[in-house]
C-alpha cells in the first residue's frame, strides 16, 4: 500500500488553532492491517495501529466508552475500552454468519447483518449473548434503527449476479418482520435524519447500473425518491440536509437535500465517511492509507496517514457526551437551530435558528461541564429566521478562555444544541 506526505497535517485558515483546542479522537479502521488507528484532534497526534483488530473487519463504531468492532472474518463483534485501548470482550454471533455491519437500539441491544446466512443477529451487550435472529431476504448489509423499528439493507447477491434491492423492515419489540420495501440495485449502506427519512446507497453491479440514492419515508416506509448517482456508491452519511456519498477510489459525492442537487464538490477518498452536527466530514481513502478532515465549505482541514487500507471511521468526543449526560440533549421540533459562521472565531460569532411559528425562546452558550456562561434570548420571538452574535463573553461581561463551548435552543420544552470553538 502505497504512503505518502502526510505524517504532517494541512492547516487551513483557524485549522492549527481549532485542533489545539479540540477534545475529539477520530477512529480509523484499517482492514488489510487489522488495526485500529487513533488520531487526537487535541494534538495532531496520530497513533498508528493503536488497536488489534480481527479478520476482514468491516466497520467501527464508538458509544459512550466502548468501541465496537465488525470483525467478519472472525464472525464476532470486538469490545474496546476507549480510555485503555484494550480489548475487553468479543461476541461471537455465529460460525458462518460473516458479520457485516451493526447498530444501536440502545445502551444495552444491538442489531449486526449477518451477511452469510441471510439474518440480523439481536445482541445483548451487556452479557455478549445473542439473543435471537431474524431471517431477512438475500445478502444483508446495512443496517439502521429507526423509531422502534429495524431497516436491514439487502444487496440481493445471488453468486452470479444480484436480486433486486429491498429493505427489510422488523419491528424491535417483537422481532418480527413487518415489511419489505423496493429499493435501487445492491442496496449497502443506510443513514437516518432527525425527521426519520431513510438514506440507502445502492452501488449498482459495479459494472453496467450505476448507483443510486434511495430515500425512505419511516412513517409509511414507502419510497419518496431515487436519485441517480454516477459512480458506485457503498456507503454514506447524512447530517445537516446534506448526504455524504462515498465510493471506493471514485471520491465522496455530496447531496444536497434541500435542494434536491448534488454539489460539485467531488472530495477525495472512500469509502469511509462519518459526518459530525458541525458539518466536519471525516474521509478515509482506501488507497492512500490516509484520513482526510473537511469543513462544511468543503475546505481541507487536516489530513493524516492512518494505516494499511483505511474504511470506517468513528468519532468519539468527550465534552459532547459529558454534555449529553447532564440531560442537554438534541430533540427535534418546530424549530431548526443552524451552525454558528465563522467557527472557529475571534472575536464574535452568528448564530442563526428558525422558526416555523411565534413562540418564547431562551438561547443560551454552555460550557463543556454544562454550566451557562452566557444568555443570549429569553423571550417571545415571531415565526421567522433570526440571528444573534455571541461576542465570547460571558454574562458579567468578561471575555471567556478559548475553547469549546455549545449554544442551547430551547423552544417549547424541547432543545436543540450545536458546538463551536472560540478562540482568543
């Protein structure tokens, strides 16, 4: 596998800075090497094979302290202490299962494609045991739960060619399967947004049918569109009305979901992409052993050399989860709170929210232990866009320390939340 530049990162703009005040730890998985890799946003520092992974390991994800590893190969799911970089435990889900990819009902419950025996294996964490399985239609892949229910993507392969796309739909209290729904040829990935419409990239056969983008009412689970993409899409990530669409070697498409478009922005790499509520994309490219990190302008940020045939990755944030654990959590609602511009900033940032009608509004900026260091609105506001600046001070009037800091919505008992990063 091909190395290159990158033991050194690319800083654009306020990059340098927001790195040295960042909290976050990216998570690379390298399937040829089997390793793990971690890159610390707080340093630079990259920590190359920090982690042992199995065989053919296919997807890493992180909740709360644990990681969670795919290891197909080893037809097992491997637990990692995220503090230690040890690993604790491996669910063995089946011999012959070939574990695809994985998802979280809960603290407790998760659902893994099987993808050899044409089933999803439901997982207690808590004690490694798989508690029962689900038959689903051809060649499971992705797999997402959504509001009490499972979507199971099925590529559909047949050994000379693939069955028509479909997803299987299992309700998560009984684990029985409710419904089947068509979808584009070779269906693999699936991602949700806040509003619960489904996100699948189907690749195509890789040689005469193009990929597509199918996207998925949950309320009726029926198709609202399919959108033709050029290029052989295995997989993606939706935040902020956009879909990151990542293929392997082709780059990352981006769709724009307001507009019904597909920007021009081509990014480099695949097939890994994770996009954070900052609108940060992480890339990781296959073939330059690298992982790239972009703006929401699609501005290169930083770009690391991870390890041997890089393909998933995670993001673990410790001030985001200290936050959600003291009850600061994002709800969606008849209100819509936007990314603060410019972020990083000095000396005074924007922060824009919506409103779909009038209503008493409190805006308020936290700090990473939860505590409110500024409040911005407290009051009735009138249906509308409104914009208030946030000059890093606080509510005595002192200029705050550089770092992070979040900014809290609360519009009829429900709260919206997003992170920015000040700078001194």
């Amino acid at each position: 596998m091909k190395r290159w530049m990158l033991s050194f990162i690319l800083a654009i703009g306020f990059a340098v800075a927001a790195m040295a005040q960042s909290t976050q730890n990216v998570y690379v998985l390298n399937t040829l090497g089997q390793t793990v890799s971690r890159v610390e946003l707080a340093t630079g520092a990259v920590q190359k094979n920090a982690v042992t992974a199995g065989l053919y390991t296919n997807q890493v994800r992180i909740r709360k302290d644990k990681m969670f590893i795919v290891n197909s190969g080893d037809n097992a799911i491997q637990v990692v202490d995220v503090n230690t970089l040890t690993t604790v435990d491996s669910i063995n889900v089946g011999t012959g299962t070939n574990p695809y990819y994985m998802d979280f009902v809960n603290d407790s419950i998760a659902v893994v494609s099987l993808l050899f025996t044409n089933q999803i294996a439901v997982v207690n964490l808590n004690t490694g045991q798989v508690v029962t399985t689900v038959s689903t239609s051809n060649g499971p892949e992705g797999i997402k739960y959504v509001n009490g229910k499972v979507y199971v993507a099925n590529s559909g392969y047949n050994g000379q060619g693939y069955d028509p796309g479909t997803l299987t739909v299992i309700d998560a209290t009984t684990w029985q399967v409710v419904d089947t729904i068509s979808v584009g040829l070779n269906p693999q990935f699936i991602d949700v947004d806040a509003n619960g419409q489904l996100y699948v990239a189907c690749t195509g056969d890789y040689v005469s049918v193009s990929g597509e983008l199918t996207i998925v009412d949950t309320a009726a689970d029926t198709v609202l569109a399919q959108i033709a993409l050029e290029g052989f899409v295995t997989s993606l990530d939706y935040a902020n009305n956009r879909v990151y669409l990542a293929t392997y070697g082709g780059g990352v498409f981006v769709y724009n979901v307001e507009g019904d478009s597909l920007y021009s922005n081509v990014l480099p790499g695949g097939p890994g992409v994770l996009v954070d509520s900052d609108g940060i994309a992480y890339i990781t490219d296959f073939g330059k052993d690298s992982l790239y990190v972009y703006d929401a302008n699609f501005q290169l940020l930083y770009a690391f050399e991870v390890g041997d045939g890089p393909i998933s990755v995670a993001v673990d944030d410790p001030a985001l989860t200290a936050i959600a654990e003291k009850g600061i959590v994002q709800l969606p609602g008849d209100f819509r709170l936007l990314q603060n511009y410019p972020n990083p900033f000095n000396p005074s940032t924007t922060i824009s929210f919506e409103l779909n009608r009038a209503a008493s509004v409190k805006l308020e900026v936290l700090n990473v232990l939860g505590q409110t260091v500024r409040t911005l609105v407290d009051g009735p506001l009138n249906a509308g866009t409104h914009q208030v600046v946030w000059d890093g001070k606080d509510n005595s009037g002192r200029t705050v320390p550089s770092g992070t800091y979040f900014y809290r919505l609360t519009c009829n008992g429900q709260q919206q939340i997003r992170k920015m990063l000040f700078i001194q």
